[in-house]
C-alpha cells in the first residue's frame, strides 16, 4: 500500500506516519516520512515537501494514519492506494462501450508475472491487463497519454487465453505522432480487428518508470463523412478533437488548401455573431490541411477560408482567420497534407477577453491554479512594454495579489507557440515596473517556458503572456507555490510583574523572550496572561497598543513586548491613596485582582480561536523512515 499526504501550497509541509494501535499510548509505528525531495510533473502530489509511505498491509487489521505538519497549517490530501486487481492477466478487466474507450491505469505496486511476455521488446515490469471482444470487422488504434509521474509507456495487443499461450498482434513503445498534451514517451498501436475476437490489451512501463496514464481506444471517427459533421455548438469558442485514423475522403469532396490529402474529418459551426474568428490545429500531431466552407452538401460547398502550414512554432499544423457572419453555419474541413493523418486539436477561437491590461483576469490569491488563455487574435497596446526583451504582439494580462509571501513560478505550457511571460507592478500599462523574474523548470509542461519571482503578499502583480516573434496560440498557465517567505515573530514579556504571551498560531506560551518563523501573509492573534500577583498593563512594538488582544500581519520581521507590573498585596495597581495638595480630585478605589487563569497539571495554556484554552501538550514519536 501507498499512504501519500499532499499539502495543498506550500505553506503546508506535511508529515506523514502509519500506526497500528487502539489507543495513543500503545501505538505501534508502522512506517512514516517527512518530505518526498522529488517534483512530481502534473501530480496534486508533486511538491517535495509532501510525504508517501509505502508499506505491506495485512488483511483484517486496522491502521491508524496521521497527517501533521512542520511549519505552517492549511488543508491537505490524504490518498491511500493499493495494487489493482488487473495486475495479473487472470484478473483482466474488460473494455465495453462505443468508442472512444477509455481506462486510466494507475502503474505504481504494479508487477509482473513469471510466463508475461516481452511487450514492444522490453521486459515487462509494471503491467496492467485489459481485454476487449470486437463486435465487428473494423480498424482500430489504441494509445496511451502520460498525465503525471515519469512513465514510459509500453503496449502491446495479443489473442489467446494464457499468458503461456499468447500471439502478439501489435505493440509499439514510442510513437511519433502524440496527442496535445500527451507526451513523445507515450505508445500508440493499430490493427484490424475481427469480429467476435477477444483481444488481449496490456499497459507496461519501461525502465521500471511509473505514474499515472491513461489509455485510448478509437476507430473510424464519426464525423469521416460531410453528412456527420460534428458539432461544435454556436459559442465564441470551441474545440473539436479525435483522429483520422481510418478517415477517408468522399467521392465529391473538395482539395482543402489545394492538397488532395484523404483522411479528413469534418465538424460544423453556427456563428453567434458577425466579427472575426480564428481556427486553428497547432496542438496536432499531424501535418494537418484546414479549410472553411459554407453550403449545404459537398457539391455546393464554397470556400471561405484555407490554410496549409500556419508558420511559427505551429508549422506544420495549419491556422486561420475569417469574418463570421452571425447565424451562418459554417463547414470545417480537417485532412492530412499528403495523406498524412492522426490526432488532432481543433479550436476556434474569438478576441480574447483579457487582451486589454485594463481587462485583466483575476487570478485569486491562492497558488496551485491552471488556467486555459488563448493569444490568438489578442493585440498588443500603444505604450506596453516588450515582455522578455521581444516586441511579440498578442498579449493576454491577468492580475494577481498573493494571499501569502511565496516564491512562485508561473509555467506556461504552449506546444502550439514559443510563449513570453511578463510579471509587473504599476496601475497603468505605460507605467509598469517589471519584477526580476528568473527561467522556471516547467517540470508540468512537456512543452513551455516559465519565470520565478518572489511574491510578497498584499502587493497586485500584473502577469501578461504574449508570443515570441510575433506568434499566437493556446496554452495552460500553472501558478505553483515553490518556497514560503518566511518573518520572524519575536515575543517578549517584560516590566516589574511576571507573566506570559499566547499566540493563537505557534503554540506560544511565551514568559520571557522567544520567536518563530511565519509564512508572510499569516495573521496571528496575541492575547497576555498575567501571573497570581501581576497584571498586564500594555503592549508595545509590531503596532499592538492597548491592553485587549492584538493581532499581527506577518509582512517583516517583528517584535512585540507585553509590559506586566506586580501587584500590591491590596489587589489591583498600586495608586496614590489621597488627591494632590490643591486638587479637587477624588482618589481611585482598588480595582479588584483579576482571578488567575490556571490549568491543571499536565495542561499547558494555549490561545484558541482567541480564547484562552487548557490543552495537554504533544508528544512526538521517534521518527521511523518509511519508503518514498
């Protein structure tokens, strides 16, 4: 079994450890862990200071989990996984449905069995076993696509009913056509499929690599004929995608962009309004042809639109523009330029709404956001700056003021186009000052670019992402917190009386002098707590006055002071007894002694939800290591 704690930001580093036990006082340790060190691409999980314990679990007992964390509090995921049934061929799980198939095969626990054939020429190490009975003559492909770890997949196709008796029909290790988003580390395989034949379809890992995928099974797309266009609906934007593979070309149909191609694909489009509009296929995985037509049947078609190559970074896929007219619909035309075919990405695409710096999307103060954009047909502004030193000229802006102080990398996964990332302070596009940025890892994107900087909490970042060279596209923007930003809070109680400081953050029950490391951002409330025969009389430094509670935003390092004077043996503070010679003022009475706040034996005084509390301290365990 695998028990993984994921913080989500990082302002939670989480601690992990799996008991046995039914009390606190007779737990038995069964494995525990502090950070993973590694960056898992693409994962919830994928930040070192998470934590995964990985331990043999016996039938029938129970296991106590604990999830703490170091510095900081925040919310957390908590996954327990084990080994899937598929495992073993005898277990194998069946594929139904229409196409597309889809299956998502965790590989991690997975193993092999001692009779399990090489796949696609390499030992087999972590499979997973499906199988499929084809319920008619048809061709069909089935491909995987990495979504997260640093899988290498392998796939291979077999008939028989033993692993002893296996034929292979078809496996493939690494295909040259992927998916947008998919990886060139993924599997694809293709066969004619006959009809009532069970097909035996394993998923393998190379070089015992794993993570998490998913697999693919497609045939002849519905959409090969001009009478079954797809559907794209009547927005202002929208994708298409699925593969021609196996797509033909009909009798009367057309040379889109003057090339006879012969695997296209066809999809419709109902203009919402007049204004222009952009299609492209940058995110396929083919030498793609794309061409636009209105007209009812295919020997009535008229072209309005047609592109070959799109150039820049999307060649040799194909991009264009056209004027809609609203409520015209419009026939889209995808093929392969000579014959070339496989998946594909269609998107159609309006101005975007965020082109203006005036217009921004607000990004919310959190980390840990994707966000899809778009720069074709953005624009860029008289007076705005070149974003890394390159005039672009289709910029997108988001705005963003940071919840907590954090190191940051914005990655801007674009496979379509070379993409800019501009990070900036100001209020007006023609007086930004750019904030020092430095070349992020983009361990999420298989393609992109990224930039670190340090964010400090409060202060509104202006973020814009343009195109190297004058280019467009789509793209994916990850916001990831990497290192908090850390003030030291020091607390001190001082004057003639005794007594403590409590913090509701900490576990502070300061009754002399000490500190402790807060992400900036945080806010923490301070009450004092004066001793039998003291009282509290104010506070000083880190803007606390007064003698009720005082809360502190971690902005810098501060210092607080709580200032206590001994009590006269009367009760209350000590005050003059008679009024000044010549006065008219009439002496005080003795306040009443405040009633000690005092906690068992064992308990310790601790703020809680800015009230005081009794709580009994913990008890950390010695620290048993478990796998990672």
């Amino acid at each position: 079994m695998i028990a993984k704690a994921c913080g989500v930001g990082v302002e939670v580093d989480t601690l992990l450890a799996v008991y046995t036990g039914a009390s606190l006082g007779s737990l038995t340790p069964v494995g525990s862990a502090d950070d993973t060190g590694t960056t898992a691409p693409g994962e919830k999980c994928g930040l070192p200071s998470d934590s995964q314990v990985e331990f043999e679990a016996e039938a029938g007992t129970t296991y106590r989990i604990a999830v703490d964390s170091k510095e900081g509090e925040g919310q957390f995921y908590l996954a327990v996984e084990g080994a899937r049934s598929n495992d073993d061929f005898a277990s194998r799980e069946r594929l139904t449905g229409p196409f597309p198939l889809f299956a998502a095969p965790p590989l991690e626990l997975t193993t092999s069995e001692p009779e399990e054939p090489e796949h696609a020429g390499q030992p087999a190490a972590h499979s997973l076993w499906y199988w499929w009975k084809a319920p008619k003559n048809e061709s069909v492909a089935f491909y995987t696509c990495t979504r997260s770890g640093d899988v290498d997949s392998l796939l291979a196709v077999y008939t028989g009913s033993s692993l002893g008796g296996l034929s292979e029909v078809a496996s493939n290790d690494d295909t040259p056509t992927v998916v947008s988003h998919c990886r060139s580390t993924d599997s694809m395989v293709e066969f004619s499929a006959v009809a009532g034949t069970a097909y035996q379809i394993v998923v393998d890992s190379k070089g015992g690599s794993d993570g998490q995928l998913q697999m693919i099974g497609q045939t002849v797309a519905a959409n090969d004929d001009f009478g079954k266009a797809q559907p794209l609906g009547g927005g202002s934007s929208a994708q298409g995608f699925g593969s021609s593979g196996f797509a033909t070309r009909q009798a009367e149909e057309p040379e889109h962009a003057g090339d006879p191609g012969g695997h296209s694909l066809w999809f419709k489009w109902t203009a919402p309004r007049s204004g222009e509009f952009s299609l492209d296929t940058c995110d396929s995985g083919f030498d793609t042809l794309l061409a636009v037509y209105t007209g009812s049947s295919l020997s009535s078609l008229t072209e309005v639109a047609s592109n070959d190559d799109g150039g820049g970074a999307c060649s040799p896929q194909s991009r264009l523009t056209f004027e809609a007219v609203a409520n015209t619909v419009y026939r889209i035309a995808v093929d392969g330029g000579g014959g070339a075919q496989g998946p594909l990405w269609l998107h159609l695409d309006s101005p975007p709404a965020n082109d203006a710096f005036e217009a921004a999307e607000t990004i919310p103060g959190s980390t840990g956001w994707w966000l899809p954009g778009s720069t074709q047909l953005a624009t860029k502004q008289s007076g705005e700056p070149e974003h890394e030193g390159d005039p672009g000229g289709h910029s997108v802006w988001y705005s963003w003021t940071p919840a907590k102080g954090a190191e940051v990398e914005i990655d801007v996964c674009s496979g379509g186009f070379d993409s800019l990332v501009g990070v900036y302070t100001g209020s007006a596009v023609g007086a930004l000052t750019p904030v020092v940025t430095t070349e992020g890892s983009s361990p999420d994107c298989d393609e992109g670019h990224g930039a670190v900087f340090e964010a400090h909490y409060g202060v509104n970042y202006r973020i814009a992402i343009d195109g190297a060279g004058g280019d467009a596209g789509h793209f994916e923007m990850h916001l990831r917190g990497l290192v908090p930003i850390l003030h030291e809070l020091k607390l001190a109680a001082a004057g003639g009386g005794s007594g403590a400081v409590l913090a509701n953050r900490g576990g502070f029950d300061c009754e002399s002098t000490c500190s402790q490391r807060f992400q900036e951002g945080l806010s923490v409330t301070l009450e004092a707590d004066p001793a039998p025969g003291s009282t509290f009389t104010g506070w000083s430094g880190g803007g606390c006055s007064g003698t009720g509670s005082c809360q502190v935003a971690l902005t810098d390092d501060l210092g607080v002071t709580a200032q206590f004077a001994s009590t006269p043996s009367g009760g209350g503070v000590e005050t003059p007894s008679t009024a000044p010679s010549g006065s008219t003022m009439t002496p005080p009475t003795t306040a009443p002694a405040k009633k000690p706040f005092k906690c068992k034996r064992g308990f310790k005084k601790k703020l809680v939800h800015g009230k005081r509390r009794c709580v009994k301290p913990k008890h950390r365990q010695r620290k048993h290591r478990g796998h990672r």
